[in-house]
C-alpha cells in the first residue's frame, strides 16, 4: 500500500515530506490540497487534520501531519535521512531551528508578497519579515561555510527542512546569488538522485490561477 501525502506545490512545508518521501525509495503518491480553493478549511480536510494544514501523511491507517514529525517517521520507515546515532539531536536541533526562524519568516513572507492582493500587502510587516529573514541567512550560510551538508557528510532531516522555501522562485527576499555558502549547499541537493522542484513533485502551481 502506497504511503499518501496529502500536500500543495505551493507550499513548502509540503515540500519538505515530500522530498524525502521521494528520495527514499518508500512507494507514495501525492493528494493534491486545494488550499487557495478553501479546501483546508472544508469539515472534510478538518476531520483529516484538525489543524487545518497540509502536510498530512496516511499510511494505512495511521496518519501523521507536521512536516517535521513527518521527515522523522520517513527515516524509521526507510533507514534514511536521520544521520548517525550521535547526530540525531543536531539533526533535530536544525529543523527546529528551521521551523521558529527561517521557514515560518519565510513562508508568510512569501505568501503576503504573491498570494495575497497587491493592496492588502503590508508593508511594514514584509520589511520587518525580511530583516529576520536576513539574519537566518546569515546563520546558515555561515554554519555552511566548509560543508556540504548541515549535519554530518550527507543529507539529513536538516537539510530538508531548512531547503523547504529556498527552491521557490516567488520573491520574499532571498537572493541564492548573495549567499554563497547557501547556494552551494542548495546546488548538492539538487544533485541527490532523483531531486525534483516542488512544483514538479507536488500537484499545485501559481500558474493554475493565472
């Protein structure tokens, strides 16, 4: 039985299951969310996630949504992606940090900067979004200066998690051209066997709407 991952290409969370899922080599199948069709908010989605949010992933019977608890339970299915014992606490420490300081700023940014009607985009919020997105550029692309990977000498966890919003090619202030440890790192990903863009690997593109 194939393993499905309810998710949009849009969103980078999503992006961040699935791509593991794909690398993997577990069977899956992608089950496209209309998110801007108002389908999260439908009874139905909410009786699958009562959050509300995609990802969602079912395997059998079992189901499981944050994308972070979702990488976890990719590495026990399939034996990858979780570094060694003595990493998985570095590991985890990066996702987190993912999820409070780079994905979450950099998520809502994009999405007040193309989802939302030009008029309704808040400046003051957008400036102040891109300031801290600046600093965690920073932060990665200092700790990246060396490596080829976050952890250890081969994609984990860290580095999907942290790559989630990096490969869009919407504006929401990031520049892969001004951070070259980033864009080294980002390249080795592409390069893994069977990398695909977010918008080839999930159901859901901007161009939909137009």
């Amino acid at each position: 039985m194939k393993i499905k991952l309810h998710c949009f290409g849009e969103s980078g969370n999503a992006y961040k299951a699935a791509l593991p899922l794909e690398l993997s080599g577990l069977e899956w199948e992608p089950v496209y969310v209309d998110f801007f069709g108002g389908a999260s908010r439908s009874p139905e989605f909410r009786a699958l996630n009562v959050m509300g949010e995609a990802p969602v992933l079912e395997d059998g019977d079992f189901r499981l949504t944050q994308s972070g608890a979702i990488q976890q339970y990719i590495t026990e299915k399939s034996g990858k992606f979780g570094g060694t014992p003595e990493q998985k606490y570095e590991v985890l420490r990066w996702v987190l940090w993912d999820n409070h300081k780079l994905s979450s700023m950099a998520g809502m940014t994009r999405f007040l900067m193309n989802f939302l009607p030009e008029d309704k985009r808040p400046a003051e919020v957008i400036g102040f979004n891109q300031g801290r997105l600046k600093t965690a550029y920073q932060t990665l692309d200092a700790h990246l200066d060396g490596r080829d990977w976050i952890v250890g000498d081969g994609p984990t966890n860290a580095d999907f998690s942290c790559c989630g919003y990096l490969f869009y090619p919407e504006p929401f202030g990031f520049e892969r051209s001004e951070w070259r440890n980033i864009d080294r790192w980002l390249s080795n990903i592409q390069s893994l066997d069977g990398w695909k863009h977010p918008y080839d690997l999930m159901p859901g593109n901007p161009s939909d709407r137009a």
